[in-house]
C-alpha cells in the first residue's frame, strides 16, 4: 500500500474493539476502525520495513529452535528415567553422559536407535541456533542504529537487532517513557480521587523484547556486583532497598529510555 502512494497506519485491534457497539463482522468492524482512527489521542503502530520484518522472521525461528532443543532434551531425560538411568541436567553435560552411557551400557537396541535419533535432532538444532545467531550478530553489527545500541551495557546483538525491528519508527513515541510503557515495563496504575497506587509493571506489549531487556539487566547486575559498570552506583543505592528481581525490571526500564533517546536521534550515545 505505501509502494501504491497511500499513507498507512496500523492500529492495535485491542484500541478498535471499544468502539464496535454490536456484534462482530466486516461493516462494524470498519465503522469501528473509522471511528476509532477519529480520535485526536489515538495510538498508532509503527509500520516495519521488509528488512525489519526479516530479521524479526530470524528471531522468531530462533525461539523456536531453543523450544525444539529444549523439548528433545527433556524426551531424553525422560525416556531414560524410565530405565533408571539419570543424567545431568545441562546440555553439554547431558552429552557426555550419554557417550559414555552408550559405550559401557547393555540396553535394548531400540532405545540406542531412539537415543541417536534425539541427539542427531539436538545437533541439528545447535547448528541451526548457532548459524540465526551468526546471522543476527552480522545484521546488527552492520545496521547503523542496532550498532550504536551495542555500545551501551547490557545490549548485545540479539536485544539490539530484536528493538529496531519491533520497534519500527522510534519517532511514533513522544518520549521514552511512552516507549518504556509500550514494552510493558512500568507500573500499573490504580488511581482515583488524586491518591495514586501503582502495583507491579504491565507486562503488555512484545514479551520478547521485554524478557530480552531484563536478562540484560541482570548481566549489567551481576558487572556491578563486582564493581563494574557505569551504573553500578545507582544500582547498588538501589539494591540496598528492593530485591534483585525488582532492580532488574527497574534498570530494563531504564534501559529502554536509553534505547529509545538513542534509536530517536536524541542521544547519539546514552549516558544514563
């Protein structure tokens, strides 16, 4: 439609379902888009670019790759608890216990043609993680925004690549609190009556990208635990009062209005 000449904007369906007064189909469903895109206050989604949508198809395969690993890992642990047989619990240790299991054990012969096929299919899907993850390293490491992303702490090529693409357009965020909130890390609010109460944070917007940001806050946690870290001040004043879990979400919000002032042109290069 954009190639076409036409301006688009997408809006999120959660915004256009208030506005169909009966029951669903096309005609209300149009007159609630119409009366939903009237609205001075509306939000709109920025619209990706086909590289975006590309490098988020990679994300997405990856994720599901991790799934696949993680689901033939466990039919391994299972399949031989059912023989008494018990091995250790991480991949790479899992792996070297079923060399030698497959040496010096006696087993049926179906379960060793059941266990080489699991692991051929694990093998496989390590090469598939590894060779998403060279892809998304090489895409971000060239891409003039998610390059400048990776210099600050906490964000590596998969958080910066999976930002730029979701986020599409930073300028659609009036600030980046507005794009902090957008990725479901600040609190929920619960006020009336001029008394604030703010509960946890939202959780709405794309998960992925959230759970991207706080595994990031806890690796920048974890620098600062050693003295490392040009945010290690403000996250230990803060640690001396909230759990580690409560001043990871606080730096992934942080983080993210750092993101965004760098992904809009408002700071070359946060300094926090």
């Amino acid at each position: 439609m954009t190639k076409l000449g036409h301006e688009v904007k997408l809006i999120a369906v959660k915004f256009v379902i208030p506005y169909r007064r009966q029951g669903k189909n096309d005609a209300n469903d149009a007159e609630a888009i119409c009366e939903a895109i009237s609205r001075p206050g509306m939000r709109f989604v920025s619209v990706k670019s086909e590289d975006q949508q590309a490098i988020l198809m990679v994300h997405r395969v990856r994720s599901q790759s991790i799934a696949t690993r993680t689901s033939l890992i466990n039919q391994l642990h299972g399949h031989l608890q059912e023989f008494g047989i018990v091995v250790s619990k991480g991949r790479h240790k899992l792996k070297q216990d079923l060399a030698h299991l497959l040496e010096g054990t006696d087993l049926p012969n179906t379960l060793y043609t059941l266990i080489h096929e699991l692991l051929a299919g694990l093998y496989r899907e390590e090469e598939r993680i590894e060779s998403l993850d060279r892809l998304i390293r090489e895409w971000a490491q060239t891409h003039p925004v998610a390059s400048k992303l990776m210099a600050m702490e906490g964000i590596g090529p998969l958080t910066a690549s999976a930002v730029v693409a979701t986020a599409g357009n930073a300028s659609v965020f009036k600030n980046g609190r507005q794009f902090s909130a957008w990725l479901g890390l600040v609190p929920r609010q619960n006020s009336s009556g001029g008394k604030q109460k703010l509960g946890r944070i939202t959780k709405q917007g794309d998960s992925y990208v959230r759970m991207l940001l706080i595994h990031g806050a806890r690796t920048v946690l974890l620098m600062s635990s050693k003295g490392r870290g040009k945010h290690s001040q403000w996250i230990e004043s803060l640690r001396e009062r909230k759990h580690d879990n409560v001043v990871a979400v606080a730096f992934a919000a942080k983080q993210a209005r750092m993101l965004w002032a760098v992904m809009s042109g408002k700071s070359e290069l946060s300094q926090g």
